[in-house]
C-alpha cells in the first residue's frame, strides 16, 4: 500500500505514542533496554516502523518540515536493521527516554 504523506505522519505519532505508552505503562527504565534482550526486540520494531515511515516521505514534505531530523531517524532505522549486532543500546536508551518524547511532539504540530 502507498501512503500519503500525512497518512505517514499518523502513523509515526501513533506507533511513537504507543512505544512511549508501552514504556510508561510497564515502568521500563533505561537499566531495562540495557539489560534485557527480549525487551531490546520488543522496542526494536517500533523504531523500525518509524524510520521506515520517514524515510518515505516525500522529499518535499522533507523540507517543508525541515527542523525534524529525518535522515538521522531513517539512519536509526537502517542501522538496526542492517547492523543490529552492533548496536549501541546507550544512544537507543537516549532516543528512547530523552528524544522521543519531543519529537512526537513536533510531529503531532503537523497534524494540528
């Protein structure tokens, strides 16, 4: 299925919000991402879905909304995917715990 632009931008809030969500309800700290396996490839998959929605966007869209690092949240996509055995579980818990949460917030601004 093809997705518009904005039907890719709902799907990032909602994937973000329901990560966010997940982490919140189920009292997961940063201690937790480092520690256990399963829950690394429990958080993986919606970090794989909102890169994959970024890195789709049209490159006007891109622009138009060019204080979001897309690339750098496609890269993280890319990165996991291709190159999970290496990954750097410290920079994940910060995009978890200390990005996302603005960024969902500047990605909700587009939908208003």
């Amino acid at each position: 299925m093809k997705y518009t632009d904005m039907q890719r931008i709902d799907r990032i809030v909602t994937t973000t919000r329901k990560l966010l969500d997940y982490l919140a309800d189920q009292g997961i700290t940063k201690e937790d991402v480092l520690n256990q396996e399963p829950l690394r490839w429990t958080i993986t998959t919606p970090l794989y879905n909102i890169g994959e929605h970024a890195y789709n966007l049209t490159d006007e869209f891109k622009e138009a909304h060019a204080d979001i690092p897309w690339a750098k949240i496609s890269g993280l996509r890319h990165r996991l995917v291709h190159d999970y055995e290496n990954t750097n579980w410290t920079l994940i818990c910060a995009v978890l715990f200390d990005v996302l949460p603005g960024f969902l917030q500047e990605v909700e601004k587009i939908t208003e």
